[in-house]
C-alpha cells in the first residue's frame, strides 16, 4: 500500500509541472446566449532550451534559421517543451513548429523575417511559399510571451498609389521594385540588396505572399501575450483547427498593408479570442469557412468560437464574417468589444460562388466610433478583387452555387457614435439571402444615412428599440 502511494506521488510530481502550464479559461463561458464548447489551453512539457545554444546570435545581421531548427528538434526529441527566445533581434527565415512546443519570446525579444525570399519556397507545392511560422497537423503548440514577431511584409505587398502619401510613394520606389497600371501600383519586385525573387512576374509573386502565423489541421493551439507585426498577408490564420485561443496579443501593421487581416479563424471549432487588440490593414477579427472546390466544399466550418473583451483600431470591419462562409457558421459570441476607425463595425459580406449559412451568432455590447462607412452591414454581392482589379457589374448566374444566407444573427446593446450609414442590409432578388435578423437596444449617430435596408432582398428584420439619429454638427 506504501509503495503503491510512493508510485502516485511520484507521477503527480512528475505531471504537476505540465498541469500548471494549462490556465483556465471557463470562467469566460458564463451567461452565454447559446451553449459553446469551451477552449482549454494546451499543456507543454517542462523541458527548455535557449536559442543561443543552438549557434543563434540576436544581432539582426546574423540568420538564425537553422538554430530554430536544431532547438524545435532538440524540444522535439524530448517530447516538446519551451524554446526561449532572448532579448536581441534574431533574423530568420521560415519556422515550422511541432507537436507540444513552445514558442516563448521575451520581452525585448524581436523575430524579425528574412527579406531573402528564396527561403520561403516550397519546392514540393509547385513554388508556393511558407509561411514566416507555420504547423501542419500538430497537437499542442503555443507562441507565448512579451516578444514581437515582425513579418518584414514591406518586401512582400504591393501597393496602391491611392493609399499613400507623396513622400510614401517616394520611399517604396526608392526599394526598387516596378510601377504598373499607369503609376497607381507599385510591386516590391527587384528589391534592393539583391535577394532573389520567387517568380518571373511581380503579379505571379503577388499571389505567393504568405502569412505570419499559418497554422493548418492542429489541435490545441495558444497564442498569449505576443504582438504580431508587419504580415506579408494576414497576420494570425488558424485553418481547420479546433481548441484554439488567442489571450491578450496585438495585431498591428499599416493601415494600407494590402491583404493585412488581423486574426482570421478559417474553418476552426472550439476557440477563445480574447483581451487583444488589432490594428491592421484588412479585416480585423474574422470568420472564414470554406472555398470553393469544384463541385465540393471544405466542410468544417467555424463553430463554437466566443470572442470577447478586444479592441479594434483600424480595420477593414471590427468582426467580421466571410467573404468565405461556404460551409455552416454557426455557435459564434461576440460580446463586450470596442471598435474605433474601422472601415464598418459589424460586418457581413459574401458572394454567390463564396456563400453559406450563419446560425446562433450573438454579438453584444460592441461600442463604436468614428466608423468610416457602416456600423452594421450585411451584402451579398462581395467581390474578392486583387490588387488592381476592378469590380464588375454584378450578374446572378443561371445555376448559383454557394449562395450566401445571413440568418440567426442577434444584435444587442451596440452603440456607435460616427458613421456614414448607420445599418445597411441588401441581398440578392429571387434568393433568399437576408433574412431573420434581430437587432434589440442599439443606438447609432450617422452623418449621411440612417437605413439602407432593401425590402426586395431582405425578410424578417426585427428591431426593438433602435435608434437612429442623424449628427447634425
């Protein structure tokens, strides 16, 4: 009987370490509107190594890649653990993480990406490129600390004339690169410094930019106290992943960074978005479900996220659903967030071919101001344009796939004080797009319209208690 209770003993000391690494998050999942299965963080072994030891040096001149990759193969070999990251600049190329490891920056710890783009190819996926830190079908993975982790995206997006000031336009030609469109285009191709290119053609190159944080098919993910900056394309893409949770991070690159999404969860299930705040050049915290492949879809879907107590600065849209949304989104919380300067506050956009079904998707208590555009919209008719691309005349196709349907959605206690229209809703004729929307205690100060809300295209718009006043200053 001793012994057996010696034996017990020593594998509770043996396991407290990793049960102290899991931080309880249920005290978010009270008083939800609709049941959601709950996120718990993952559990990393107590083992540790420092980059330095693996020949890295944080002088910003110095490539690391191959340190990262010696110190993930030592964590891994011992069953995973933490990779400590100091203080220091630490130049790399891409990192790929592995089941139960830790990815911990300190404070003053900056990942900065090489601009040699050489380094992200992919030579098995037909000249696709890798993302700056990416997984694929990994259990247990986290990036955690106080540490930056900068993308260098500037080497990567292209951009609009429009978008920028004299002395901006200056400074991005003076990089090298190639004009296009009669001047209102520039692309980051012959940069200078001499790094090689990863394609023939700057439109080709274009399409190969890669995202900071790509993680694909894993489970048990956690991204806590980090901020991600300056993504080629968007910043933190959980795809196909469940258990998921973001704590207390930032998300921020220039408010023009083409393509620059902040937290984008494609096809995820089971994820806890909160305590962050984003300030990014697209869409701001967004939900993705599905493409379009041939006759099928991904299937997943988003399900049972809560997003809860962030910021958003600028964004393209503070929440945002679609443009994908194929397969069903459905279980999702959005509550007690502040959106300020985005392009519109709640935003819903898809299109016939990129469309799908919302179901129980609650927001409340969202406070807005100075929202560029809309504070609550919802279309169907959003075209998925590149850069330089121009919008065509929208035409219903004689057999439409993946048709947008934006129903079971409740929106309660927002205020936004600042915007162009305050609430716009349009669907599409003949398809039953828009649809069973409640909106209950909101109030919104607008500067040209109150309601865009086409009665054609849409069915069942409830409102209780909205008001709608127009800032006549």
């Amino acid at each position: 009987m001793i012994l057996r209770f010696r034996r017990i003993f020593s594998l509770l000391i043996v396991l407290l370490p990793l049960i102290s690494m899991a931080q309880d998050y249920s005290s978010y999942y009270t008083e939800l509107p609709v049941p959601l299965k709950q996120a718990v963080a993952p559990v990393i072994p107590d083992n540790s190594v420092q980059l330095t030891d693996f020949g890295a040096v944080g002088d910003g001149m110095t490539l690391c890649t191959e340190a990262f990759e010696k110190a993930i193969s030592k964590l891994n070999k011992l069953g995973g653990g933490h990779l400590n990251v100091p203080q220091g600049v630490w130049l790399t190329g891409p990192i790929a993480l592995k089941d139960n490891i830790d990815l911990h920056l300190d404070k003053n710890a900056v990942i900065y990406f090489s601009p040699d783009k050489s380094l992200y190819v992919d030579e098995d996926e037909n000249g696709r490129v890798y993302a700056c830190i990416r997984a694929s079908k990994r259990k247990n993975i986290s990036i955690t600390g106080e540490g930056v982790i900068d993308g260098n995206g500037a080497q990567w997006r292209p951009v609009k004339r429009s978008k920028v000031s004299d002395v901006e336009w200056k400074r991005f030609k003076s990089l090298g690169g190639e004009e296009r469109d009669n001047g209102s285009l520039w692309y980051p191709w012959n940069v200078k410094g001499g790094y090689p290119n990863i394609s023939e053609d700057p439109v080709m190159q274009e399409g190969r930019r890669n995202d900071l944080v790509r993680f694909t098919n894993c489970e048990n993910v956690l991204f806590k106290g980090v901020t991600f900056q300056n993504s080629p394309r968007f910043h933190v893409h959980p795809c196909n992943c469940r258990n998921v949770i973001a704590d207390n991070i930032t998300i921020r690159c220039p408010w023009n960074a083409q393509n620059g999404d902040g937290l984008d969860l494609s096809d995820c299930q089971q994820c806890l978005i909160v305590n962050s705040t984003v300030n990014v050049g697209d869409d701001g915290l967004c939900m993705k479900s599905g493409k379009d492949k041939g006759d099928k879809a991904l299937v997943n879907g988003c399900s049972d996220i809560l997003i809860e107590n962030n910021v958003v600065f600028h964004a393209h849209g503070g929440f945002v659903v679609g443009s994908e949304d194929i397969t069903l989104m459905r279980n999702i919380v959005v509550r007690k967030c502040r959106f300020s300067e985005t392009d519109t506050g709640l935003r819903f956009k898809s299109g016939i071919g990129r469309g799908g079904k919302t179901e129980n998707i609650y927001i409340s208590d969202v406070f807005m101001t100075d929202i560029t555009d809309e504070a609550i919209v919802v279309q169907c008719d959003y075209q998925n344009l590149h850069a330089g691309a121009k919008a065509e005349e929208f035409k219903l196709p004689k057999n439409p796939q993946f048709v947008p349907e934006f129903t079971g959605i409740h929106i309660e206690n927002v205020v936004c004080r600042g915007c162009n229209t305050a609430i716009r809703m349009v669907g599409i004729e003949t398809l039953d797009c828009v649809h069973d929307i409640e909106l209950k205690n909101v109030s919104i100060v607008y500067n040209k319209k109150a309601r865009e809300i086409d009665d054609k295209t849409t069915r069942n718009i409830i409102m209780e208690n909205v008001r709608l006043t127009e800032d006549k200053k």
